[in-house]
C-alpha cells in the first residue's frame, strides 16, 4: 500500500494500476475473511478505505484536468 504522498505524486496510469492491483487484492482478503482462513477481518475495511483513497485521487486528477482545460480556453 502507497502512502498519500506517494498517491499524489503517482500518474493516472500509475493510479489505474495500483487500482486493479488493490481491487484484486481486497477480493483475496474477503475470500479469506468468508472461508475462515483469514481471522482479521478488519483487513476487508482497511482494503476498501485505500480503494477509495486510490478513487478519490484519480477523481482529483480528472478535475484539475477539467480546470486547466477550462482556463486554456
């Protein structure tokens, strides 16, 4: 997991990555957590806030775009 700093200073394509890569790796946590192979289930939370996390800052990524193409014109 990439600390804020480093998410910010990540590329789109960097984001979309680590996105997937998240994505698949909270589906194997919550696989574990249903078949009692895995007893921390707050693993499944931790997973799903640095989804978001992940979401949020490419969502930010997209306005500053939108804001820099609105001043361009």
């Amino acid at each position: 997991m990439l600390s804020i700093q480093e998410l910010r200073s990540s590329t789109r394509k960097e984001l979309l990555n680590e996105l997937e890569a998240a994505q698949m790796e909270m589906q194997k946590v919550r696989i574990g957590v249903k078949t009692k192979s895995s007893k921390d289930s707050s693993l499944v939370i931790k997973r799903r806030k640095y989804v978001a996390r992940i979401k949020t800052m490419l969502k930010e990524l997209e306005l500053e775009e939108m804001v820099n193409k609105a001043v361009e014109v």
